[in-house]
C-alpha cells in the first residue's frame, strides 16, 4: 500500500509538470543573436557618441564628443568600425572653441557633422571620408540662421532645415564651393512642419509641407534638384470635412511615386486614418486626386489590438449609429510617421502612436480670469489652463502601427506592435524596422534600458507582442550584471541587423565595475 501511495504521488506530481509547462508562452520562431559588441571606456557624464551607420560598405561611424578634465575644449574624434566592430582608423575633428554639435547624416561613405557658433548665424562643417580617412572642414557665415532642425546630405551638398527671421527655411551649403544660400522655394512663417527627403538614386529632394488655417489641412509637395533649383509644386488636398496632415513619399523609381499618411476631421490635432494617394495617376477635371484613397482605424484589422474586445464593439456600435445619422465616430490620436520602406510588392509605411504628457498644476495665477466665472474656471480660463499654463513633461508611446501598400496605394494588410509604454522627453522614432532574410516577414523592436523587445510581422497574422531578450555584455551575462542602462537607442543597420548602443554600469561576481558606452550587433536570421 505505501509503493501504492508513492506511485499515485508521482503520477500526481508529473501531471502538474505537464500542466505547468503546457502553459509557458510558446518559443519565438526566431531569436535575434548578438554576435559583436563593442565598449568603449567612457562615461555618460563626461561624453556623448553619435552612431551614424552607412549601409554602402556595411560599416559604422562614430562621432565620439569628450570633455577632458584639465581643459576647458571639447575634443571630436570620428571612429569607424566594421560590420565586427572591430576599431578602424580615428581621426580627431578639430572643431573651434565656442561651437555646439546640432545634426549628423551621411550620404554613401561620406559622414557630415554639422556644429553650431555661439555668435548669430555661423555654423561650422566637417566632412569625413570614410573610406580615405580624408578629413574636410569649413565655416559658413550664415547670419541669418537661428535654429537647426534637420540635415540630409545629397551629392556633396547639405540641406539644413532651420529657423530664419521668424520663418522655417532650408539653407543649402555646397561644400565643393564653400557657399552657401537659403533657398527662396521654401520660405514658409512660424509654426510650420515639412518632412525632407533627400533620394540618391533619383538625386532629387522632396519637401512635403503641411498646411492648415486651423479647420482645413492640406499638402504642398516640392520637388528640388540636387542643387536646391525648385523643379515641380504640386498640392494635394482632400474633399468634404477631410484635411490631410502629414505624409511620407515612396523612396527611389520616379515612376512610382506613392504618397501617404494621415488624414483628420477639421481638428487638426488628431488622426483619423491613414491616405493614401498615387501621384502619376493625375487629377480630375475639378483638381481633385483621382487615386485619394482613405482607411479609417477602424477599418484596419489590428490597429485596435490594445483594446478589450467588449470596448471595441461597443466603439463599433457607436460609430455604426453615427454613420446612420451622416455623421462619423471621431478618434483622437497622434501619430508620428516613418520614413516609408520599400518592399517586393510595395511599400510599408510606420506609424507610432503617442501623447504627450502635461503637468496639470494649477498653482498658476490666473488673476480675474478665475473669479469671473462664479466661483468656476470661465470659459476662456479653461482654455489658458489647458493649452498655455499645462506644461508637456514628455512623450509617452502606447504602440506602433505598420501597413503594406502597393505602388499603387492600395492597403494590403496592417498590423501592429504593442508597447510597453515607451516614455521619452522629446518625441522621437521608438520602433525600429528591418526586413528579414526571407524577404516577406519583418522585425520590429525597440530598445528599454537593457531590454529589447520584438515582433515578427508576417502582413496581417496575429503574433505575440511580448518576445524580449536582454542585451548581452562581453562575458554573456553570466558572470556578471548591468545595473544601469542609460541613453540606450536602437538604430536600423543593413540587411536584417540594429545596432543597440548607450551607457551601461556593468558589475562583474569577480573584479572591479566598469563604465562603458556599448554597442552590440543584433542580427535576426
């Protein structure tokens, strides 16, 4: 009888292993691996690296900015590692005293840096060669140029994006000449947004800008040569209540030129759904886009995912009986839009979706605009104290949205990748995107301290959005630990590999702590 117990007993005991293990998550069908990492012994208070890869020759340039201890200047170096990571030369950039770094690009192998004067208007270059070593410096006399926002680089000339007499304009410096001019073409008044394009291939610029007078939203497309000359204009507009918001152009052929984006109803400060438009497909005799399609969220399969079934249909609902009336369900998102990627049998175009966060104090002296309301915030208080006196702390990132298109704009699938609510100071691209080798699937991932996170994406089929691995010291993590990561970016490299960088504080079981700038190789096969 006690063999009798023992034996029921294990039977017992080996039932719940099964039980237990049959509910593990399932394995990811492809693990990313982490074949180089390089550290570079440097500190997070006493430094800064700017990753720039090139995808020409698979290789990485870092812009290394140090402080030294006994000296007032800061020293440059650029550094350029292979597809291992294995160092290549270093060349010192030697930036005058008094100058601050603003943008980086690259164009091929050649890697711009551009660094701003503390006297008005005067900016400073330096061109590197990667594949020579050959180091180019200049100094530009602007004047006229107040803030930097962007650069791109196209056949040796840089277009800057920047602020100049109260208006957003776009500086070109020829390099090969050592001028420079603001392009008249792009002279646009505060607050304005464009997104620039710079396309080797066709070596053209593409500028979209957005306009609105505050209920209606439209776009305005230029097309610029390589040398700033302002070569076609275009807008495009929608119908009815609809306004467009912003877009992104199809990279590379001409001939298929695809514009998409996003489209709202009159409140220019949310989203609606995405458009879509085939520009070679021409306009009507009334000068509407005979190709403006438009995909509401809701008519999207996933972008959805992150809310319960029973709230999703009670929305549906609610937008059926509106529809009943003419009359539609509005949403209220922002989305932060990706440079489209090309793929076989299109495009796919990136959306994250965020808000901003507020302090919501109400310390302010609002004076006699709170007493007239008897007692209560009158109408136009209520309006100081949400749009002037509530202070945005930061950007918050619920999840991303990716959609497949064809050349022309038709929606294939959508899918989507939810986040573990990525917070950050100033909005940036959290989600990075590389194909896979099959050329069909892609990975998604971001980086969170030490943590990356990823999804495949295999067009519309549903996928876990939970797969992360931790990112690997030199020892593999398993005689030592991270304790802090710190200023940790994901960063798109060539083929099916990130390149994951920041600060850690690694402490090993044996030896001392170290202080590092990493750089660790994340490659999906």
């Amino acid at each position: 009888m006690r063999h009798l117990y023992l034996l029921v007993g294990l039977l017992l005991h080996l039932s719940g292993a099964v039980a237990q293990s049959s509910k593990l998550p399932p394995k990811p069908p492809i693990q990313p691996s982490q074949p180089y990492r390089l550290e570079l012994p440097l500190e997070s208070y006493s430094s800064d690296v700017l990753v720039q890869p090139l995808q020409e020759d698979s290789s990485v340039v870092l812009l290394i900015e140090k402080d030294p201890v006994l000296s007032s200047k800061t020293e440059y170096t650029f550094q350029k590692l292979n597809y291992k990571l294995q160092p290549g030369q270093t060349v010192p950039v030697p930036v005058p005293r008094g100058y601050t770094f603003r943008e980086i690009c690259a164009e091929g192998t050649d890697v711009y840096a551009l660094f701003q004067g503390n006297a008005p208007g005067v900016l400073w270059v330096a061109a590197f060669d990667s594949r020579t070593g050959e180091l180019g410096t200049g100094e530009f006399k602007t004047k006229r140029t107040q803030e930097v926002h962007d650069m791109k680089a196209l056949d040796g000339n840089l277009f800057v994006t920047v602020e100049a007499d109260m208006h957003l304009t776009i500086l070109l410096l020829d390099l090969k000449k050592a001028t420079f001019r603001f392009l008249p073409s792009v002279y646009e008044p505060l607050p304005a947004t464009f997104t620039f394009l710079a396309d080797s291939v066709t070596k053209r610029a593409e500028l979209i800008l957005s306009e609105t007078n505050g209920f209606k939203s439209r776009l305005q497309l230029k097309q610029l040569s390589d040398s700033g000359q302002l070569l076609h204009s275009e807008f495009v507009q929608a119908g009815s209540e609809r306004g467009l918001l912003e877009a992104q152009l199809s990279p590379g052929d001409s001939a298929a030129r695809l514009l998409a984006g996003t489209y709202t109803l009159r409140d220019s400060r949310y989203s609606q759904g995405l458009f879509a438009a085939d520009l070679n497909a021409g306009v009507t005799a009334t000068g509407q886009r005979r190709s403006l399609r438009y995909y509401d969220f809701l008519n999207l399969k996933h972008f959805f995912d992150f809310m319960k079934p029973a709230r999703l249909a009670r929305m549906r609902q609610r937008s059926e009986r509106l529809r009943a009336t003419d009359r539609q369900y509005r949403h209220r998102y922002r989305l932060l839009m990706h440079d489209m990627l090309p793929i076989r049998e299109g495009y796919v175009l990136v959306a994250e979706v965020y808000y901003p966060r507020f302090n919501n104090s109400t310390s302010n002296n609002l004076g006699g605009l709170y007493n007239y309301g008897y007692g209560t915030l009158s109408p136009l208080a209520r309006y100081y104290n949400s749009n002037h006196l509530r202070r945005s702390e930061g950007y918050r990132t619920t999840h991303a949205l990716i959609c497949g298109f064809d050349r022309r704009g038709n929606l294939l699938w959508d899918n989507s990748f939810l986040m573990k609510e990525v917070e950050q100071t100033l909005l940036q691209e959290s989600v990075r995107v590389r194909p896979l080798p099959d050329g069909r699937r892609l990975a998604m991932a971001y980086l969170k301290e030490d943590d990356l996170f990823y999804k495949i994406i295999d067009e519309a089929t549903p996928t876990p959005n939970d797969w992360q691995v931790k990112i690997q010291t030199t020892n593999n993590s398993t005689t030592e630990k991270t304790t802090s990561t710190q200023q940790e970016e994901l960063i798109p490299w060539y083929g099916s590999r990130f390149l994951a960088a920041g600060y850690q504080h690694i402490s090993p079981v044996k030896g001392s702590n170290r202080d590092v700038y990493f750089l660790n190789v994340v490659e999906f096969n």
